[in-house]
C-alpha cells in the first residue's frame, strides 16, 4: 500500500488547472504530513512525453494503478477528507462538488475505457 491509513485527512488546498480538468489537492494527515492527489485532466486524449496519461490518478506524482487497492483506498479518504479552516466556507460547497465529480469519474466504467487507450 502506497496511501497510508490516517484517521482524517484535511484538505489544505484545491487547484483546478486551464489544461482541460486536472484538478489537485494538497493533504494533510493526522500526523502533519501532507501529500498531493491529482486527477489529471480527461479532455485532451493526446499522450505528451514527460506528462501523465490523461485521465489518470496520482499520488505524489506517481500514477496510481487503475482498479487497485491502492486507488480504492485513496478515493475513500479523500471522499472523507474535511476542510481546512483556511479555505473559505462560501467556496468548499462549490470545491466539495469538483472533488465529487473527480472521485465519481475515477470510479466510472469510462476512466478503465480511458486508461485502456494510453499504454503505460
């Protein structure tokens, strides 16, 4: 396992990339390490040397296995991770529903589809 068990993560910053979806969020564990989950961007379907494949899950920059343990176990903490008091209550209904949709799309029959198409 590459995700460690905390009992809470905290969610300490959402970014939302203009490269067509990838969205990023840093993380903080009961112990105060933190660590980084990205969904990369799932409409540009062209594979870019040096870049992750689109659509992807990653863990500190490295892709997370599709259909794993491991990708199962981080899509569940970060569906119960909680806020940061430094991100504003007017914005965490609107950040709550982007990381949704991400989870919902790494669970989706069309993220394998999307996976089978670039080789790793």
């Amino acid at each position: 396992m590459v995700f460690p068990q905390p009992n809470k993560l905290i969610i300490e910053d959402v970014k939302m990339w203009m490269d067509g979806g990838t969205v990023t969020l840093t993380l903080q564990e009961h112990n105060s390490k933190t660590c980084e989950i990205e969904f990369v961007q799932k409409v540009s379907l062209k594979r870019y040397e040096n870049l992750p494949r689109p659509g992807s899950l990653l863990l500190n920059g490295n892709e997370i296995e599709v259909r794993s343990k491991d990708e199962e176990e981080i899509l569940a903490a970060v569906a119960k991770a909680e806020f940061s008091s430094s991100i504003k209550n007017e914005e965490r209904k609107a950040l709550s529903r982007v990381i949704d949709d991400c989870i919902e799309f790494a669970k989706s029959d069309k993220y394998v589809e999307l996976a089978n198409k670039f080789t790793r």
